[in-house]
C-alpha cells in the first residue's frame, strides 16, 4: 500500500488539497516547487515529517503521527515530505 498525505492548501482544512504520495521503499519525497500548507492528513500507518525549502537535512517543519489529521498555527512553506 502507498503511503499518502494530504496536504490542505488553504485554512481551517476546508477546500483543496495536494496529495503527497510513495511508493515504499525510500520514503522521501520532493516537491517540485514549495507549497504552502495550512494543515495536513497523514493516510499512511508511517510517521511524516514536512521540510521547509533548503532544509532537508534540518529539523522538520512539522511531524505528523500516522492516520492523524493535524491544522497549522500558522501556515508552512513545505519542499519535502519524509515517510518515516
């Protein structure tokens, strides 16, 4: 089964959503462009944690626990999304 996260677009978890998904494996993925995040819904039984522009060595922006849906404070710039 893929791994999938739901990332909202816009505030409150309401309206459009980017979907993240791997395969397995190697459970990184880079976004082509950096999205702007306002909460996300983890799918996968896997941890995610979320990885601003030029910070994918770093501390991740946000982690989110497996088959939980979690709002923003405040909105993320997101570049990678690691499956964990």
């Amino acid at each position: 089964m893929a791994d999938d996260l739901q990332l909202w677009t816009t505030p409150n978890q309401l309206g459009d959503t980017f979907s993240v998904q791997t395969p397995g494996g190697d459970g990184t993925v880079t976004l082509n462009q950096p999205l702007t995040a306002y909460g996300a819904t983890n799918n996968s039984n896997r941890d995610v944690e979320l990885y601003a522009p030029n910070e994918q060595s770093g501390d991740p922006v946000q982690s989110i626990g497996g088959g939980q849906s979690v709002p923003f404070p405040q909105s993320q710039s997101v570049q990678s999304v690691k499956f964990v």
